[in-house]
C-alpha cells in the first residue's frame, strides 16, 4: 500500500493555490498593480501576434482577456499538481517547478509600465509560500509512506507516525491552507478595490494653488553622484508602520483639532484646500537613520500652515504638545511651540513635489513640520490634533524607548565617492549633502586621512529647511585614503563626532569614507 498520486498532486495543488492567494492579496494591498497572474497574462497578450489575438479575440468577444486568465490559472493548476506528484520523490525538482513559475510571474510584472522594485514583492511573497506551504504538506505524507511501508498493524493508534494520524495531520493542513487563501483572496479583493479607487481619485485631483517644483539657481554643487537636492517622489524613504497602508478618499477625510482648545474644529478636505495654500523646500528625515544612511529626503511641499488652524481653534494656556493621530492609529507627539510658530512652514501638507501626496506618504493629508523628525511630527493619514501636554500622553514611539522631543540633529554625508570604492589618483572630488533643518548649515568641512579639518565650497539653500549640497577637491596619491566629514550650524555649533547609536534621539559622529586611488596610465 502506498500514499496515493492523488495526495501528492492534490498537495502541490493546495500549496500552488496558496502561493497565488498569497502573491494576490500581496499586490493588492503593496501595490497598485494588478496580481502577478494578470501581468502574465496581459504579457501573453502583448506577444501574441496580432493575427492569432483577433481571430481570439473575434471567438471570443469581449471575454478573451477573462478566458486567457482562466487558461493561466488552469495551467497553473496541471503544473502545480506536477510539482506535487515530483515532491514524493525529491525536494528540488517542485523547486524548480515553482522557481521558473515565479520567474515568468516576475519577468511580467518586471515589465509592466513603470515598475518598481516594490512590485516584484508579491511574486517574491507567492514563492515563499509555494515553498512553505508544500513543504508543510508532503511532510505528513511523507511520514504516512513510511509508516504504510513499514507494518501498520504494530503501531500503536495513538503513535502520532500512525497512518490515522499523518492522513489527519495532511487534510488538516490542507484545510487550513485553503481557508486562509480564501481568506486572503477576499480580503484582497476588497483591499485592492479601495486602493485602486483612491489611486483613481488621486490622479484626477486638481489641486489650486499647488505650483510645480522648481529647484532653485545654484542648489546643485555639481558634482555626479551626489544625491539630487531634490528627491522624486519615487525615491523618497518611506517609513511607517502600516502593513496595509490606509486608503482614504479626500471626500471621506476630515480633521479634528480638538483638546485643550477653545473651541473644536473640523475640517474637511474641500474646506483645507480652499484656504490659503503654502509651499515650502523641506527636508525630512528619520530618527533612525544612522551615520551615513540614506533616510532623508528633500521636497517641495504645498499645503496649509497649521499654525492658522490652531488659531480658529484657541490653544489654552498650559498646552505644549499636540497628539497627532493617524487613520491608522498610529500617533506622534509633537512640541505645539513648534506648530504654531507663525515663522514656521509647519504644513498639512497635500502635495509633495507639485502632486498629490503619495499614498505611501500620507495621502489625502499629512504633516510636515521643518526641524523635526518624522516621528515626532510627520504624521501621515492625519485625521486628529489633540491640543495637550506632554505629561499626559504617551505617543507611538515614545512608548517604545525613544525620546519625547524630536529636534533634528546637525548632520553630514559623503555621497561621493562611495565608500570602498576606486578612484583614478590625482584630484578626487568629494561631495555630499549637510543638514540642519530650521538652523540652517553655515560651514562644511572635510579631512583627508586624519589630517587637519579643511573647509568645503557650499551651495546656496532657497531656506533654512533643507539640505545643502557641498564639494571639495582633493588631491590624493596613490593608495587607500578616508575621508571624514563635519558641518556647522547658523548657531554657531560644530557637528560632535561622539559616536551615538539611533535611539533615543538619532544618531551622531563623523561620516567616514574609504576609497583607494589607483595610479593612473602614464603612457600616451
Ligand atoms: N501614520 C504614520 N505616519 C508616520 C509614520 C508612521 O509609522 N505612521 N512614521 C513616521 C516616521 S518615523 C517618519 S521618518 C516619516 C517618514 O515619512 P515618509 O514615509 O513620507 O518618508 O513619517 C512619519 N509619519
Ligand atoms: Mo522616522
């Protein structure tokens, strides 16, 4: 007696429609495209010649792209149950099998329109699922086999090898792996809906007042490979803490400012962006950035000042913080000083870089408060402002270890070279970015090989809120050289080199490179 074919096709099946469950629910809810599945299928399309897509087309009608689907699925189903039946015998064949199924899932989405990386995650997350899913299956036929093969009669029934048990331990596996899919599947659907719409409604808002950016004469020290002084929003950092970044529409979206306040206000989007709009260069960064690290960016926002709202709404005497919350849930702790400074472009802002926000950065409405972390002010989806006092609150991150007050700390980078990178001898030009947002950066300097500090050339800044480009040239022999970086601040402070660690309120020390210079051809 052995375990039946139909066990081991029926396991790849069960694993194979998990994958696609899994890889499904993970584009609707990451990303704004379609499931891996229709890029193959849309791919198909694409390099099916044009003869053979009408004469389908004309059978078919109108339902050619649904039938084509349909065929994928099907052949997904015979090739999973293939990988199933090949999984009794060896672990890497149904590898194999899966690994050049997610190659094609990957290739298409890969040359969908505008993809990026991020769009590749589903394909990733499918396999990943494939693999575990039929490894977690085949495990309990597997040890079914043995137990039929060795005398079933003398196991005791309790044993958990007994055949009872592993046939149990299979469907209920099995059954567990299809309620989830189906799960996912669902919950997918309803995800990506919303998500599409908002994407829709996105791209078709107008908004007054929101102007294209133009980046100021003489930001860009010129020197390639240095970080564009301004960041497109594709390659902006993203950090939150949403697994399902929430879908808001503008019409449903309203914020209350509320607490310590004279009087609460509510505002809707259509009352936001009616009032008079503001548009600033800041540059925003995270706490956790370390020395050196790339979770900054810099961009042109278009939005209201909150100092103005704060004003309808009459701060009380005794307020100085503002909680913030997002739609997530999500909250931050923000010093009201720093939101009512009328000299201050703390936004709620709706259009970074001349579009509407991202949804990934906070769409409809974020903050964006210049000389603050992210985490202490820039919340996205806001949707409440609670007038309070620090005392009296406990926001996300400052429950977890990280300080209450977030003011950005004077910082400094290479960008060029890279670090560990080779260079011809001769003049090196090293370049980079500083920053002191709300301070701004007075004087950068850079030291070759431990030598003495040596000024920088800066570039010009539209404000105080961004970053600043700068350069150097250097003339270096041969060999491996460092070179470290330092700034100063319009306060006069001089950037510490103390190493400190992320927590509790952002890193601090030198940035320090390594490159070697070769000797450069001398002949000709
Ligand atoms: N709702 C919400 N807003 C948030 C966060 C978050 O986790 N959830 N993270 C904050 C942190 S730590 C940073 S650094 C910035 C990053 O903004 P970005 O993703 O637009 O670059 O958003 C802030 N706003
Ligand atoms: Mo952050």
């Amino acid at each position: 007696m052995r375990t039946s074919r139909g066990a081991w096709s029926l396991a790849g099946l069960v694993a194979g429609f998990a994958g696609l469950a899994a890889s499904y629910f993970v584009a609707m809810a990451m990303t704004i495209r379609d499931a891996p599945l229709v890029a193959v299928a849309e791919r198909v399309i694409r390099l099916t010649p044009g003869g053979i897509a009408e004469r389908a087309i004309r059978i078919l009608g109108h339902h050619d792209k649904t039938v084509l689907q349909l065929v994928i699925f099907m052949l997904c189903g015979v090739l999973f149950a293939w990988a199933g039946r090949l999984a009794r015998r060896t672990w890497w064949a149904p590898t194999v099998v899966f690994a050049v199924l997610a190659v094609v899932g990957g290739v298409a989405v890969w040359f969908q329109h505008g993809a990026t990386t991020l769009d590749l995650l589903p394909v990733a997350v499918g396999f990943a699922t494939w693999l575990v899913c039929l490894s977690l299956l085949t495990e309990p036929l597997r040890r079914h086999e043995l137990a039929l093969e060795a005398a079933p009669d003398d196991l005791d029934p309790s044993h958990a090898d007994h055949p009872d048990h592993t046939r149990r331990s299979f469907l209920l596996r099995a059954g567990a792996m299809v309620v989830a899919g189906a799960v996912l599947g669902v919950v997918g659907r309803a995800v990506g809906r919303g998500r599409r719409h908002v994407e829709e409604t996105r791209r078709l808002l107008r908004l007054p007042g929101v102007t294209p950016p133009e980046v100021p004469v003489g930001v860009r020290v010129g020197v390639k490979g240095v970080s564009p002084w301004m960041t497109p929003n594709d390659d902006f950092y993203r950090i939150d803490t949403a697994i399902v970044v929430p879908t808001i529409e503008p019409a449903d979206w309203a914020l209350r400012i509320h607490g310590m306040v004279d009087r609460e206000v509510v505002v809707t989007y259509q009352q936001l962006i009616a009032r008079e709009m503001t548009e600033a260069w800041v540059t925003l960064n995270c706490v956790s950035n370390e020395v050196g690290g790339d979770l900054i960016g810099n961009a042109w926002w278009s939005g209201v000042r909150i100092a103005s709202l704060l004003e309808l709404a009459g701060v009380q005497p005794g307020a100085d913080a503002v909680l913030q919350t997002s739609s997530d849930g999500w909250t931050c702790g923000t010093p009201l000083s720093a939101l009512a400074d009328t000299e201050r472009d703390a936004l709620l802002a709706v259009a970074m870089n001349g579009q509407p926000l991202p949804i990934d950065h906070g769409f409809p409405v974020r903050t964006v408060v210049p000389g603050l972390f992210g985490y202490v002010s820039a919340c996205k989806w806001v949707v409440e402002m609670k007038v309070t006092r620090f005392a009296d609150i406990e926001a996300y991150w400052t429950g977890e270890g990280w300080s209450e007050r977030g003011p950005v700390k004077l910082s400094s980078r290479v960008d060029v070279p890279r670090d560990g990178t080779e260079v011809p001898a001769g003049i090196v030009t090293v370049a980079g970015v500083a920053w002191a947002q709300h301070t701004g950066i007075e004087g950068v300097e850079i030291a070759l090989d431990g030598e003495a500090w040596r000024p920088a050339r800066i570039a010009a800044v539209p404000n105080e809120d961004t970053w600043v480009q700068w350069a150097a040239a250097l003339d270096v022999g041969p060999g491996d050289h460092t070179v470290k970086v330092r700034a100063t601040d319009r306060s006069g402070l001089v950037q510490t080199g103390v190493i400190r660690e992320v927590v509790p309120d952002g890193a601090t020390g030198w940035h320090t490179i390594g490159f070697t210079a070769k000797e450069q051809d001398t002949d000709g």
